[in-house]
C-alpha cells in the first residue's frame, strides 16, 4: 500500500486488509484507465536515470563466482530474469522491488528461529534486527523517490516477496546453507546493481540533493543499529559515511549491501563449522564476573538481606549433606 494511503496505528487483519484492498483496487481502476502510467507526482529526474542490464550481468562475471546448490542457483536466476524483464529501464523502480524482497531473509529466519526456540531445539540471538533495519531504511529511501508509484509494480514486489519469503524458509529447514547463500547471492546482486547505477550516473546524481529520509538515517546521532549491522569492519573502526547528494546516497547503499554480503558469507561459513559472524550468547560482551554480580545485587539493603540469608541456606544445607556423607562412611 502506498505509505500516504497506510493506517496511523494497528488494526485487526481484517481491518487492513480491506483498507489495503479497497485502496489498491481504486489504484488498479485509475491505473487501468491511465494505461499504467505513475499517477502520483515523482522527481522529474528519475526519468532520466539509466541502468543497463547487460552492465549489472558483465560485473556479475567479471567477479569471483559464489558456489551455490543446484536448486538455490535456479531460484536466483528465475529471479534476476524476472527482475531484468519487468523493471529494464526503470532503475528507481528495481531497487524498491529489490528492497522490498532484501527485508525477506531477516522475517524468514526470525521465523524459523522463534520456532526453534519454542521447541527448544536451537537459541541464539541474531542481528536480524540491525540487518533489517537497514533494509528498510534503504527500502524507505526509494519510496520517497517514487519507486513505488505504479500499481502493478506494488503487486509484484509484494507478492513476489511473500513467495521469496516461503522459500527462504524452506530452504533453511532443508539446510541453513542453502538459505544463507541464496541471500549472499542476492546481495552481492544488489552490489553489483547499485554499483553499476552509481558508476553510469555518477554527473547526474551529484548535482541532486538527498531526500530526507536518507539523512535521517546516515547523518542521525543514535548509530547503533547502524553500526551493529557492521560485522565486516575490524573492531573499533565506525562508518560514518557522507550523505550531501544522492551520489553519496546510493553509494552508502552499496556500501550497505557489501555488509550485507559479508554477513552472510560470514553465516554461511559458520553453518559449515566455521566461526560465528558474532560471538555467542546472550549479553555476551557485557557477562558479570562474579564480583561484579555480588557488587550489583548487594548494593541495595534488599540485595544485601536476600545475598546473606541466601548464603545462610547454602551454608546450612552444605553443612547438612557433609553430616550426611559422614554418617555414610
């Protein structure tokens, strides 16, 4: 649905779904009448925007080769020649699908994970939430420049990510490789796609200002999900990038998406044995030494009194199982 026409807080799914129905079917009417031309206003320069297809393939070649299953190869190729076919010549359209469907990976495996835990199978915390964040705001970014305007266009992103949505999880109870490598796939896809449009419009895009919510996002002061997102970067370096054009706009979303790779390289490997993309556990980089927990508990008289009777009743109980060893010999 288009963000103008989007409720202003939750409501049954009933509710929303014939909200988004009677909305999308005036659209689908007006679209129909117009013949499928954009009906909403759209910065007059995104017309003049180009990406070649057969550019986005020769990067693809020209770089080193991701191993991929047989059955994740084909799901990828049906999707970059649908992708090819429905979006040719419409850049700014092809990133909002692609966005669109990027959000899917981080929906599909909190899915398969909270499953997991509620079986009690497998818990691990993840960064679904950084990752995903960034996909959106990268998906917002291409909203405010139109790429959601056409009718038909909405449909297929959306659906067409319900569908990539299913797969993922089938994939990741099949094999957590097979899901974890269709998405690199994807990825180093989108950083091939946003490289190749930044490279062949590069005069243009500097003399456009960013939109708005572009510099909420990169310029904002509260970078922690941003930052959290980085597990390719060496410890203790932050990415501060620059957002003054839409050149440095797309460029950060490259950048964002070369994470994004490595992230999911990095899951990959680790699902093969190799070593976590981030150390384990929960709270792992703030674990209290045992000092540090008494410290804490004991710091208020309520700690303190429960710390001591506490003690008490192991001391006791010790004291009652070392009588009864010795009664035994």
């Amino acid at each position: 649905m288009s963000q103008r026409l989007r409720p202003p807080r939750p409501m049954s799914g009933w509710d929303l779904a014939m909200s988004n129905f009677k909305a999308e079917w005036r659209m689908l009417l007006r679209a129909a009448k117009f013949r499928g031309s954009a009906l909403r206003r759209m910065p007059r320069y995104v017309d003049s925007l180009r990406l070649s297809n057969q550019a986005v393939k020769d990067r693809e070649e020209a770089r080193p080769q991701v191993p991929t299953p047989p059955p994740v190869r084909l799901a990828y190729d049906v999707l970059c020649w649908f992708i090819d076919v429905v979006f040719e010549d419409r850049p700014i359209q092809r990133f909002w699908f692609l966005e669109t469907v990027a959000r899917m990976p981080y929906f599909a495996y909190s899915s398969v994970l909270h499953l997991y835990e509620t079986f009690g199978w497998w818990r691990s915390p993840e960064l679904r939430a950084a990752e995903e964040d960034n996909e959106l705001h990268h998906l917002l970014i291409m909203e405010s420049l139109g790429g959601d305007q056409r009718w038909l266009d909405r449909f297929l992103g959306q659906h067409g990510a319900v569908a990539y949505y299913w797969i993922l999880v089938l994939f990741f109870f099949v094999d957590p490789k097979w899901s974890y490598n269709f998405s690199r796939l994807i990825e180093a896809h989108a950083v091939d796609t946003y490289g190749e449009f930044v490279d062949a419009n590069k005069e243009r895009l500097r003399t456009i200002p960013p939109p708005p919510i572009a510099v909420e996002y990169y310029l904002n002061d509260e970078h922690y999900l941003f930052d959290k997102m980085h597990t390719g970067l060496p410890d203790g370096v932050k990415r501060r990038p620059p957002c003054a054009t839409l050149y440095d706009v797309f460029s950060n979303i490259r950048d964002d998406e070369e994470q994004h790779v490595l992230t999911m390289t990095a899951c990959e490997e680790w699902s093969k044995g190799g070593r976590p993309p981030v150390d384990l556990g929960f709270n792992f980089n703030s674990k209290l030494t045992k000092e540090e927990y008494v410290r804490k508990v004991t710091q208020s008289s309520h700690g303190r009194a429960a710390w001591i009777a506490w003690g008490d009743e192991v001391a006791r109980i010790a004291e009652q199982d070392r009588a009864e060893w010795d009664a035994r010999q």
